[in-house]
C-alpha cells in the first residue's frame, strides 16, 4: 500500500460538496475565513465546495475540524431543512423582510437566497463555461500549489494549462458575448469591441491576479463595463453618437428603451435578465445595496415594458424575466457585432503598452533627476542681499574745494613735470 493510499485511509471523512457550504454556513464562517484558517486562497475553498477538487493531508484535518457540526446543531436542524429547500419560482425577491432575532433564522435565509442563485446560474452557459474553466486553469494552479506544500503525493493526470493558455482559453470562451453584452450596454459597435480587448489587455497584465481569482470571466466583465461606460467617451468623437439602430421594430423599440435608461438601471437590468446573475451578485457587481439593485432593475423593467407591449402582458416575473432574456439574447445575436482580436494580439498589445509605460516611467525618473542635478549645480551657495535700485536726491549742497582735473588738465600737468624749463636764467630756478 502507497504512502498517499494510507494517509487517505487515516484522513477524516467529508462530507457531500454541497453539506460542506452548508455546515459553514451555519457555523457564520465566509470562505475567506474559512481559507486563512486553513491556509488556503478562496479559490480552494469554492472547489472544495463545489466538488471539483477535495483538500488532503493537514489540510483536510483542519478543514474537516473546522466545519464539523457542533452538539448543539445537528444535520436535522430545521435551519438545515431550510437551507435544502427548493428555490422559489421568482427571480426577483421582494423588499428583504426585517431581520429575525434569532442568528439560526438569518443563516437559513441567507442560504436558501444562495442556493436559488445556485440554481439559476446553473442553467446559463456562462457558469456552465466557469465550471469548465475552473476545472483546468485556476483548480490545476491550486491542485499544484497543495501538491508542493504536501510533499508531492498526488499528482494531477490532466496535463496544467500554462498562464497564456489559460488566458487564450478564458479569452475564446467569454469575449464574443462580452462584446455583444457590451453594445447592448453601449448601443456602439466600435466600442464594444475596443471595450472588451482592453478589459483582457488588462486582465494579462494582472494575470497572477486574475488566475486566482473566483469568477475571472466576471472580473473581465466588470472591467470592459466600467470602460464601456466612461463618461469620456462623450468627448471622442467617433463614439459621440450611439450607432444605427436595428431596423425591426421590435428590436429597435428594445433598442432605444435600453439607451433611453440611466448607466447603472441599464447595466442592473443587463446583468440579471441578460448574463443570468442574481440579484446579490448583481449588486455586488454595480456596487450597490441589494435593496438599491432590486429597486434599479424593477424600474429597468418597468420602463421596458412601456416600450413591448408583450413585456408588459407577461403573467409573472419569472415568465417577464425569460421573456426579456430571449429578447436581449435576439438583438445582441442579430447585430453585426465585430469580431475581438486573436487572444495572442491582445496579450502582445497588453506586453506592448507595459513595456511603453515602463520606458516612460523610467525617462520621467532619469529627467526628474537631470533637472533636479542642474537645480543644485546652479543655485546660489550663499545668501546675497538685492541691490536697492537708484534714486534721486535733492537738497544736498554742492562740493567745495578744487574740483576734479579733466583729463586735459591732467595731460597738461604731466608735461610740465617731466619736461625741462627753457628761458631766460633769471626765471630758471637754481640750486644753491
């Protein structure tokens, strides 16, 4: 028997992916504290979670002591029978209810909100390529990392992606329907694509960053959002003005209703109804309350429904909610959307405009220091006092006295000094 056969033998049972997010959950633990604890990144803790990946030697110790369930709080719990219900048909909850004065009660709501958020994430295709992605890039860096930290007992079949296939993969995978997204979010085709290739520009450059983090496609998203939505735009003038709208009129209706909403209501409505996100993600994204989000997308709805008489003959908000996704989904796929770059010309661009701000870093420093050499070579050493500019004074009398020989005068003394006198004797002076 292998030495890894053995330590799995000794190590502690776990249970199910989906019992663990619950046992943390009711002990009020998130999965950053759950992953210092451990000694894990976030990331770990997700597979864990989901079932991808399963923690080993110490670290299953620890993570198998950390969610054990207490005395006081068995699997039978009616927080736990909570927890496992159902989701409910309706996308978008009511106004969140006043808080129970029990912490059992506040943990089962949260659970069941996020389990219905499971639930709905799961039947879109963008988590459905999350799950795929994660099981290659990100899960193969942590399966390594644990590995080197454990010794090396398990290796991974599966052949490691490298950090430029892994980023081609996520880039095929997410950047056609983030361009779509975004000239829904922009009505500019131009933009949408310039949008999503310097939100990947972006990503490569902080790469280390981005590998490890939970949704990579979602911290892409966000990034192309917030540059698709600039203000700044406004001033270029190639995207002043939004481009053609479609010719169809129920296209075009949709069309201009989305222009017609303010930045953040269009983005919340996009998010839910188009990506597939639920709400407290959704929030989180467009950096909001819960409340403030459920408020934004219901008034999205409503001023959408004004515009499709269809919308607003929906019988429920599930059936709304659908409804509005087909919609979106049909005009983002009937537009000529532009195809993005090849991933290997956006991770060159990305290394391109590094190496240009590193050069200008670098000649800003060797310029700052040339001025400041020349500041000291060139500044005074020693405190000179300013000359008091000329002024006239009056009233002083006039000098006595001989006044000062001219020049004339002076030629003419010098002659006489050095030449001989000539004349009669008696005018000679003699020495006696």
């Amino acid at each position: 028997m292998t030495r890894s056969t053995t330590d799995e033998a000794a190590a502690p049972q776990l249970p199910s992916p989906k019992e663990r997010r619950r046992l943390r959950e009711a002990k009020s633990l998130s999965e950053e504290q759950v992953a210092a604890a451990v000694g894990v990144t976030r990331a770990t803790v997700r597979s864990w979670e989901t079932g991808r990946t399963s923690p080993r030697g110490r670290k299953r110790a620890l993570y198998a002591k950390l969610i054990a369930p207490g005395p006081k709080a068995p699997t039978t719990t009616p927080s736990a029978v909570v927890a496992v219900a159902p989701a409910p048909p309706e996308p978008l909850p009511a106004p969140p209810p006043e808080p129970a004065p029990e912490a059992r009660a506040t943990v089962a709501v949260q659970a069941q909100a996020e389990s219905a958020a499971e639930d709905k994430r799961a039947s879109t295709a963008e988590i459905a390529a999350e799950d795929k992605r994660g099981s290659t890039a990100e899960i193969a860096a942590e399966d390594k990392q644990e590995g080197g930290a454990e010794g090396g007992a398990e290796t991974v079949g599966e052949r490691r992606l490298s950090p430029a296939e892994a980023f081609d993969e996520l880039y095929a995978r997410t950047a056609p329907a983030l361009v779509r997204q975004a000239y829904l979010l922009t009505g500019r085709r131009a933009l949408a694509r310039e949008s999503v290739e310097r939100a990947f520009q972006l990503a490569w450059h902080r790469w280390p960053e981005v590998a490890v983090d939970r949704d990579p496609a979602g911290w892409v998203r966000a990034a192309a959002y917030e540059y698709a939505m600039s203000p700044w735009h406004r001033l270029r003038r190639a995207h002043r003005h939004p481009d053609a709208p479609p010719t169809e009129p129920g296209k075009r209706a949709l069309f201009d209703a989305l222009l017609d909403l303010p930045p953040a209501y269009r983005r919340t409505l996009l998010l839910y109804d188009g990506v597939g996100l639920d709400l407290p993600e959704t929030a989180a994204e467009t950096e909001a309350s819960t409340p403030a989000a459920a408020g934004r997308l219901m008034t999205a709805r409503a001023a959408v429904a004004e515009r499709l008489p269809e919308l607003a003959a929906a019988p429920s908000p599930a059936e709304q909610s659908a409804l509005l996704h087909d919609r979106l989904g049909g005009l983002a796929r009937a537009e000529h959307v532009p195809v993005p770059q090849p991933a290997r010309a956006v991770r060159t661009g990305s290394e391109d405009k590094a190496r240009l701000w590193t050069r200008a870093a670098i000649a800003g420093v060797a310029l700052l220091i040339a001025v400041t050499g020349l500041t000291l070579h060139t500044a005074p050493t020693h405190y000179e006092p300013p000359i008091a500019p000329a002024e006239r004074v009056g009233g002083v009398p006039p000098r006595g006295g001989p006044q000062q020989l001219t020049v004339q005068d002076l030629q003419l003394q010098k002659s006489l000094r050095e030449q001989l006198a000539h004349g009669p004797e008696r005018l000679v002076p003699q020495l006696r």
